[in-house]
C-alpha cells in the first residue's frame, strides 16, 4: 500500500462504521456501547480510486496510564505515530466535547497530516455540530455518513489534498503485476489420484490463530513473538474483543498470527457483543491453517479447553496445544508428567496432538512453540501415493479384517486421498452403511501410526460400489426361452 492511515476520535462516534465502510467488509465489531475497538486493527481500504492501509483505534479518553482506558489510549497514539495521515472523526449530531479539543491540541502540536471527518452528517440538526468542528484550527471539516455511505468522494478529494498527489498515487510497474503467478493450493488438487507425494513448501505465508478461555495469556503471547506491545493486556480478562491479525516472520517465513477473544461455556455468553466477539473467533479459527489453544498451565483442562480443541478439530483445522504460565509451575516434571497423561486421555480424537509448555511474560518455549506450528503444518498437508494407500489397505485388512454383517463379509476394494488440509481420503466398499464405527476408528489409528500424521484431523468417506444388474427387471419371455 502507498500510504498509512489512522482513524482517531473519542468513543462512539463512527470510526470503526467508517473502517468497515473504507475496507469493504464488516471487519470490526459494531454497536451502540462505547469504547468496543480496544486493538489497533489494520485493514486494506479502496475508496473510489485509492488504495492505502487503514488501522482502527481504540477511543481516545483522559484516564491514567495504568488504567485499561489509559493503555487504550497508548496504543492509539502508537498508531497515530505510526501512520502518514490521520482521519480524526467527530459526532457532527452531538456536537464538540471537551475530549475533542483535547485530542485537536494533541494533534495539532504532532504536525502530521490530519483530515478533520464529520461522521454523521445526514441527521437532523447535525449543522451546528458540523460548523463547531471549524473551532478545532483543523481546516475545513468533511461530511459524511459512514453508515449509508455518503460524501465518500468528498473524503476521497480531502484524502488525496493532504497526503499529496504523487503520494496518493504511486507509479506501479504494470509488469511486474502481469508476471505474478498463483501458486496452487490443495484445493485445486482435490479429487486427483496421487502418484508422487508432493515436496512441503517451507517458504509460504503461514496463517496461525491464537484462541483459548479469557485470561490464558494470548495477547501477551503474541507481544512476545513481535518483540514489542502490539496488543493490549492487562490482569483484566476479556480485554480483547476484536480477532487482530498482525504480520511478522520467524526463520525468513511469513507469519500471520490472529489474536482472538476469550471463548467462554455458551451458556455463559448473553452480552451481545461478548456474542460478536466469540462470532470473530470463530470466523478466525475458519480462515486460519494452524490454531494454538492457549491452556492457562495452573489450571488446565477446563472443560471449555476440552471444548474449545473438539471444536477446532470439527472445523477441520491442525491444533497445536500451549500450556502457557509455565514461568509459575514449581515441580515442573511432575507436573508435565501429569499433563501428558491427561492429553492422551481426554483428547483420544488428536492422538499425538503436540503440546508444548510456554511463558508468554518470559518468552520461554516459543521457539519450540514455532517449530511445533510448522511441523503440524506439514501433516496438515500431507498428500500420500495412491499405490502406497492401497498396499497399506491390503495390509490393514489381513492384520484386522472387516467385519460379516448377516453372513456376508464387508470388502475394502479401493482407497485414495482426495485432498489435503485436513487429510481426506475415499475408501471404495462393499455395504458402506454396515461399517462400524470402530472399524473407522482403527483404520484412522493405523493411518497416524504408519503415515506419521499425529495430532491432525482425519477424515474417510466410505463409497458403496453400483452394482449395474441391481435395478434391473427380469424379461419374463426372456426366462421362458432361456428354458425352452
């Protein structure tokens, strides 16, 4: 992207409306109660011919720094620091507040480029508002509507005036973007017969969820990987609402890394936007490849963790367990003796699942954490030979054969991979519906023993073969001349 922008203002007066409006997508959480954004959230926004990079911040209040509304307010000026231009946004319908000059004088005094945006100009009696805002030595204000997306041309000219033309629209080499190929994905190969197993690209972008119970320490985990305070944390739990994607790289590889809300029990969710907050994890669990399930080492295996790994395996993603606060374990082989034991007995559905020890304050444990990430990933990817499928069928049914249902034995005739991430395969049979389900479960155990696939989701679909005379009626001359 060509430039930075960072969109400012105190609580509830549009920014994150706006945000949505500039990126095209409903992004950030929504609603009516103010202070929602407490992350920076970057994004990229299109408004009518420009491109550029946009981050949402928190709402600016007076509060001191120890307080959860004064780290917001840190993390917001980090942004404004950051960015070539700034969107300062006021509530044209309610008018100026003291928080509003406030946060003028404070840019004013940084001498960066600032756009002054009245939000919610199409309300009635929202003129007076508009022409206070001229109060703020900001220049002229801007109207708009962010909500029904009005005056977004008169945005886009504001834009372009204080950022600069040449600025705003950089020369780009046309050949350079003709050139760029799309590498494939396991997806364009499903369906296809495998003859040769395909080599794991070590240098493609990695997308990596961190999730697990309020307070497990996500947010600081992620800090410590970037090597500075990205996110906000504190002793608060539930302090992150919005699922925040930041990039980084770890031994010369992209890493894109989500940081989500706490998943509290179901039951326990009834706040709307503690329901919008879980809704974004869940959709970060859906768009990532590899999920890392924070547990809280002092107190593991809640049910909710136990909940929380079933439903990343459902979603058909690769799951790395951290057991984070490892910093505060005493008797630590003891304790990781125990922990060991309860993985294998309460997950039986990630057998092998890798599960690392961490501290997210001290940074112990993130390099095998990392390591942990890609080798799940490899797994994860995983496509094997047709040919070799098929002799390790062979072999599965002399060592364990299929069950005889009313007489008539089950038939594994044929199998296949049919995609990657996660494992899929196809296993051509006779009386599908008659399998049981530990027999799946066995040729799924002898699938991560003898493939090495530990930890990783895996699933067999069953196909009855057609037999072609099954449908088809006698001739009854037919049979009369055949005993002719």
């Amino acid at each position: 992207m060509s430039f930075t922008v960072a969109i400012v203002g105190r609580p509830n007066v549009g920014k994150s409306t706006l945000f949505n409006r500039l990126v095209g997508k409903k992004l950030a959480l929504v609603d009516d109660t103010p202070g929602v954004t407490r992350d920076r959230r970057p994004g990229d926004a299109k408004l009518i011919d420009l491109r550029f990079r946009i981050v949402d911040t928190a709402g600016l209040e007076e509060a001191d720094e120890e307080t959860l509304e004064g780290r917001m307010r840190a993390q917001t000026e980090a942004a404004i620091d950051e960015a070539d231009l700034t969107l300062f946004v006021v509530d044209a319908k309610m008018g100026l507040t003291h928080v509003d000059k406030t946060l003028g004088e404070m840019l004013r005094k940084r001498g960066r480029p600032v756009v002054l945006v009245a939000n919610k100009s199409e309300a009635r009696g929202s003129d007076s508002g508009f022409y206070d805002a001229y109060t703020l030595g900001l220049g002229e204000p801007c109207p708009i509507s962010a909500e029904h997306g009005q005056g977004m041309m008169d945005l886009r000219d504001a834009i372009v005036e204080a950022i600069g033309h040449e600025r705003a629209f950089p020369e780009t080499d046309d050949e350079a973007e003709t050139n760029v190929s799309i590498p494939r994905s396991a997806a364009d190969d499903e369906g296809e017969e495998i003859d040769e197993e395909p080599a794991y690209d070590e240098t493609k972008p990695l997308r990596v969820a961190i999730v697990g119970r309020p307070n497990a320490g996500k947010s600081t985990l992620i800090n410590r990987f970037l090597g500075e305070d990205r996110l906000l944390t504190g002793p608060e739990a539930g302090i992150t609402r919005d699922s925040i994607s930041v990039d980084w790289s770890w031994r010369g590889r992209t890493i894109k890394m989500f940081d989500t809300a706490g998943m509290r029990r179901k039951a326990r969710v009834t706040e709307k936007l503690e329901k919008l907050s879980v809704a974004d994890a869940l959709r970060a669990i859906r768009f990532a490849e590899i999920v890392v399930i924070v547990f809280d080492a002092t107190i593991p295996f809640e049910k909710q963790d136990l909940q929380i790994v079933d439903l990343v395996l459902r979603e058909g993603r690769a799951a790395v367990l951290a057991f984070n606060k490892w910093d505060m374990i005493e008797d630590r082989q003891v304790v990781l003796a125990d922990l060991r034991e309860k993985t294998d007995r309460l997950l039986p559905q990630a057998r092998g699942i890798r599960a690392i020890p961490i501290a997210g304050q001290t940074g112990e444990g993130l390099d095998r954490l990392m390591q942990a990430i890609v080798d799940t990933d490899k797994v994860w990817n995983k496509r094997i030979a047709t040919a070799k499928l098929n002799r390790w069928l062979e072999t599965q049914q002399v060592q364990h054969p299929p069950p005889a249902v009313s007489g008539r034995r089950i038939k594994l005739k044929y199998m296949t991979q049919v995609k990657a991430r996660p494992p899929a395969f196809m296993i051509s049979c006779t009386r599908s519906d008659a399998l049981p389900e530990s027999y799946v479960r066995y040729l799924i155990n002898g699938l991560r023993a003898d493939f090495a696939m530990p930890g990783v989701p895996i699933r067999i679909h069953f196909r009855t073969s057609e037999n072609p005379f099954e449908n088809k009626k006698s001739n009854p001359y037919e049979s009369k001349r055949k005993r002719s």
